[in-house]
C-alpha cells in the first residue's frame, strides 16, 4: 500500500497550501450570508472611500456661496458686527440647494430652505439665552433632526437630510448671546439667504439673456417611502438625543458636533453608503481638525479669517459632491474659524473635543442607521439621477 497522508490529531483535514486556504476561507464565506454580506458591504464602502464622481457646474455652487458668504461677512467686517458673522454664514447654505444649474424654479427651493434655515438660527439664538442651553439644545436639536428629516423627504431636498438643520441650529444654541441676538441673528441669516437667492436669480436671468437657460426643473434627492418617514424622523431623533447627551454627559462644553455627526450616516438612504458616509466623515474631520489646527495656531487676524473662511466655502462647494471626505478637510476649519471669531476657547480644547464629538456622532449614527436598515424589498425611491 501507498503511502498515507497524515492527519492532524484533531482528525480534521487542513489545506496544504496557502492557496487552499484563502480559497477555503472564501468558500466559508460564500456559504455564509451574513459574512457575504459584510464582505459586500465592506468593498462597496472602501469603493466609495477611493471614487472621486464627476460634478460638472459645481463651480457654480462654489461661486454663488463665495460670493454669498463673502459679501455678508465683508460687511460685517466692516461695521465691526463680527459677532454676526456665523447667522450670516449658516444663511447663506440656502445656496447650495435646488442643484448647480440655474434651472427655472430652483430660487422656490433655496428660498424654502433658507427660511427653515433663519428659524434654526432663531431658535439656537433663543436657546442660547438659557443658562442651561447644553441640555436644552440636545432636545431641540432632536426635535430639528425630526423636523428636517421629513421636510427633506418631502420636499426632496437636495442634499439630502437634516444635517444643515441641526449644523445652524446646534452651534448658535452653543454661542452665549443676550435676549437682542435673536433677532439680529435672525435677520442676519434672513438677509444672507435672500442676497443668495437673488444671486441665484441673476444667474438664471443672465442664462436666459443668453440662451444657456438649461431645461427641467431643480434636480430632486433620494426619498424614503410613506412607510419609513416616520422610521427615519424618528431614528434621526434618537441618534441627536443619544450623541448629544452622551456629549454633554462627558462634560464637553459645546457638543453640537456629536449631534450633527450623529444625523451625517441618516441623511443617506442605503445602509452600504450610510457606511461609507460615516467613514468620509470622521477621516474628514480629523484630518480637517489638523489644518485648523495650523490656522488657528497662526492667530490670524479678523479679516484674514473672514477671507479664509471665504476660500475655505468655495473649496468645499468645489469638493463636496465629488468626495465627500475630501470636502470634510475645508468645512472642518471653516466651521471652527467660524465659531473662534465670535466666541474664542482655547485651540487645543477646541480641537480635542471636535474629534471626540465626532466619533462619539458617528458611531451612534451608524449604529441606528444598521439596527433600523430597511427590509431587502422595501427599495427606496433614488431620486432624479
């Protein structure tokens, strides 16, 4: 008789080469479908993390936000309202919705918005006369997720979600402010964004003197069905409450970046990119807190900063709809100069909490955002491509 094979002394046969292993291990994986999908999901979202997607006109969002932004903050600059200069800032987001080309309707979408963007901005200034605004700002920033997740599906906002929502509102409750602010903050952002819209306009109305005018109207984003924008307002509720109050339960000052974070992955609709979101974010942020860090520790001059926090919008128009994480690199800095130039604390707390907030955000976003993942065939409705 040949000679045998000797087995182990376990009695179980193993590969004999590297080769037979891995092909074994993927043999085990395949009969799995729960390792079949994690493996699914994990090279959708590194393939997210390494694509760069075209976005043709999006220099027109970038244009139209510089000159939005950098208008309001010259004044303010000017006239020594400085104090003024985030109301400004998060009215001019208005721009960037209704998409980059000067279609006809699209002044009717970013003037919506800019309108639920003025009341976040009143009500954070509200919350932040309260001497208990950390608490306060965790449960109506929830009520904002709730609130922004379902007029976005409703009126298919482009971008998607509440995340602007709950960035105005969380960071002007985190601002100190007198009973006067209110409305002076209001009508800041109230201006801004209408200055935004009627640049908008202009352009539609220089397109049209040249006959560029694009057909069709305002591109719409992706939209969950009547049965999961209940599911989705709610959870976007949950995740603000849980970042938040385990934030401020840590004792961080200011945590409206947990909260924001927390509704980042939601704004998504499929669990594969609600992944790939969360990583650009927290990626994004980090690296973005290192160039703020470097800003900051240039102790640049009030003009200089408002002039950066110009460029710093620009780039992130020029970037968001082409990588995300990318775009998190500019917003990050512009976010904290934003905040430093009316109410300064120390760089290094400053930066140190940011980076916590987010993973603290980010990880209960996707938590809740896999826990409460839509049935197989429940497909969602994508939006216009």
């Amino acid at each position: 008789m040949g000679e045998q094979t000797p087995r182990p002394a376990d009695g179980v046969s193993r590969p004999d080469t590297p080769a037979a292993g891995a092909a074994a291990a993927a043999d085990a994986v395949a009969r799995n479908p729960h390792l079949a999908r994690v493996g699914r999901v994990s090279r959708t979202v590194a393939a997210d993390l390494a694509q760069v997607k075209p976005a043709p006109g999006a220099w027109r969002v970038a244009v139209r936000a510089g000159l939005t932004v950098g208008t309001a903050l010259a004044i303010l600059g000017v006239t020594g309202h400085v104090a003024l200069v985030p109301y400004a800032t998060f009215g001019a987001f208005a721009v960037v919705y209704g998409g980059r080309a000067p279609v006809r309707g699209r002044w009717r979408v970013q003037a919506r918005a800019g309108a639920w963007l003025v009341l976040a901005v009143a009500t954070g200034c509200a919350v932040a006369t309260n001497d208990a605004r950390a608490w306060l700002a965790v449960g109506v920033a929830a009520v904002w997720a709730a609130l922004g997740a379902r007029l976005s599906d409703r009126y298919r906002w482009l971008p998607p979600g509440p995340m602007f929502l709950v960035f105005s509102f969380v960071t002007c409750a985190a601002i100190p402010v007198g009973p006067a602010t209110i409305g002076w903050g209001a009508l800041t952002a109230a201006v801004t964004a209408t200055y935004g819209v009627l640049i908008g306009v202009a352009e539609g109305w220089i397109a049209d003197r040249r006959g560029t005018r694009p057909a069709g109207l305002p591109p719409r984003g992706p939209n969950h069905r009547p049965n999961r924008r209940r599911v989705q307002a709610i959870r976007c509720a949950v995740a603000v409450v849980i970042a938040g109050g385990a934030a401020t339960a840590l004792g961080i000052e200011r945590p409206g970046w947990a909260m924001i974070a927390a509704v980042v992955p939601l704004s998504v609709v499929e669990v594969h990119h609600q992944l790939a979101r969360g990583v650009h974010r927290v990626l994004g942020t980090l690296v973005g807190l290192v160039l703020a860090g470097v800003l900051l520790a240039l102790q640049p001059s009030v003009a200089v900063t408002l002039a950066l926090v110009v460029v710093l919008q620009m780039l992130t128009e020029l970037l968001v709809a082409r990588h995300y994480g990318a775009a998190l690199v500019f917003i990050t800095p512009l976010a904290l100069l934003v905040v430093q130039v009316s109410a300064p604390e120390p760089v290094a707390q400053l930066l140190l909490a940011r980076g916590v907030e987010t993973v603290i955000g980010i990880t209960v976003g996707v938590v809740i955002a896999v826990l409460t993942r839509r049935p197989p065939h429940d497909a969602p409705d994508p939006g216009d491509p």
